[in-house]
C-alpha cells in the first residue's frame, strides 16, 4: 500500500492514527515508533521530525487502540495488554506499511511493547531496539507514582492536558491506570522475553524517573544475549527525548548508524 503523511490503518479490528515522515519503508530503514502509556501519536511532539532529519531514515508512529484518535476500547484493559499488542497487533502493521527493514523505538509501555515483540517473533526486519524507560516488572516505586497520577487525574488539571491528544481521554487514562493498579498486575513479568531477542538494545533511562529504577537497565544487561548499550541520563525522569532531547537524539542516531553501517546519520 501506499502511506499518506497522516491517516488510519485498519488493524486487528481498529483504525489506528498514525504518521509517516521522510521516507517510506520500501525507500529507507525505518523507526516504528511505541508511545507510552498516557502517550498518541501527538505526544512525541517533534521528536519524530526531529529523528528522520538528524538519521534521514523513514519515522513511522501511531496511536494504539484506545489513544489518540484511534480506535477507543472497551474497559478494562486485559492485564496482559502490552504483550498482546507485540503479538496480536505490531505483525500486522508492520506488515502492513511495508516494514522491510529498522528499528523499533518505544518509551515506557511502548518500550515493554518493542522488547516483547523482539523476544516473541523472530522478524528478520527489525535489525534492533531502543527502549526508553522500559519496564520488565513492577516496582514499588513506579507503582506509587502511578497511583499519583490517578490523584492527580481526578483533582488537577491533568486531565484537560490529556484531552488535547485523546479522543476518548477516559479510556486512554483509565485504561493504563487501572490495569497497573489492579492487584492483579503484581504478577506483571515480562522478562522471560529479554533472553530472545536476537538484535542489538539500546537502552535508556534517566537516573531520576520516577516510574522505574536502574533494575530496568540491569535486568537488560544481565538477560540479553545480544549486544547491549545502555545509556543512564543524570538528572532526566521519565521522558528523555523531552527532557534532553539532543543527547537522546545523538545517543539514537549514533546506534542507527551502527548497525544499519551506511551514514544514516546526518550529523
């Protein structure tokens, strides 16, 4: 098929926003990019633009089902929604816009989702990760600052905020906040899935997030039989590409030109 800039892809029974900047699939390695948990397709702001000019590879990025202006959902969200998309939704797009060979980016939830899908389906075209802020376990720490959202959500304008990117805003923030506060999610592991993956990581989180400790990089490190760089950012949270987005941007360009090896950077 061919990509528009913007549009809706039918998926797994949704229509799925998305963007495509700089050049297609079938013309140059592409990033797919994974958003987080509270994120959309308008939620990365310009860091998309801002990666295919600096690589001059194709950026794809898309809303899942209940984000954006996707799809909404029917709540609540199955526990085991992240690993659902890597195996129920991602073959399909990928598929879909013609993926022929890059590199998965995802933040948070996101980056979860990449490393699942990597772990899960061995797909010759991704040729390696970058996992901001991942998550592979629940930890206290996270666990509290995600019941802070929830106050917030109900008692600040947080949600005002949200409903600039989210047509069905109550479902984007109910969706993520309740399936990792139900006592169910204590068991949420995924870290089975590290010992698969068969490209190199890039892996980076900023030493002061609150929604996870260094244990995410270290479990990377220690479970991995690929090559693994890890990139721990003083003083940045939970969002590096907005908090320090030049280094987040050389730091991403430089591992694409390692491993695609053809001057994709252009800086």
């Amino acid at each position: 098929m061919s990509l528009a800039d913007t549009g809706h892809l039918a998926v797994n029974g949704a229509a799925l926003e998305y963007r495509m900047i700089g050049p297609r699939p079938d013309a140059a390695p592409t990033f797919l990019m994974l958003h987080e948990g509270l994120g959309s397709v308008s939620t990365w702001g310009t860091f998309p633009e801002q990666l295919a000019q600096r690589t001059g590879a194709g950026v794809f990025v898309y809303s899942r089902a209940g984000y954006g202006k996707s799809s909404t959902i029917t709540l609540p969200r199955p526990l085991d929604y992240m690993q659902r998309e890597a195996t129920e939704v991602l073959p399909g797009l990928l598929d879909m816009i013609g993926f022929t060979r890059g590199i998965l980016l995802g933040h948070s939830d996101g980056a979860t989702i990449a490393a699942c899908y990597a772990g899960s389906v061995q797909d010759h075209r991704v040729r390696g990760l970058v996992l901001m802020a991942p998550h592979f376990f629940t930890e206290p720490e996270g666990l509290a600052e995600i019941c802070n959202a929830r106050l917030a959500y109900e008692t600040t304008d947080l949600r005002a905020r949200l409903a600039r990117h989210h047509a069905d805003v109550d479902a984007a923030f109910r969706g993520w906040n309740e399936a990792w506060l139900d006592p169910g999610f204590a068991a949420f592991d995924t870290t089975d899935a590290l010992a698969y993956i068969r490209v190199p990581v890039l892996v980076m989180q900023g030493a002061a997030d609150p929604y996870g400790t260094l244990a995410q990089v270290r479990v990377v490190e220690e479970e991995c039989y690929c090559p693994v760089e890890a990139a721990v950012l003083p003083g940045v949270g939970h969002a590096p590409h907005r908090e320090q987005p030049e280094q987040t941007l050389a730091a991403v360009a430089a591992f694409a030109d390692r491993i695609f090896c053809d001057g994709l950077s252009a800086a």
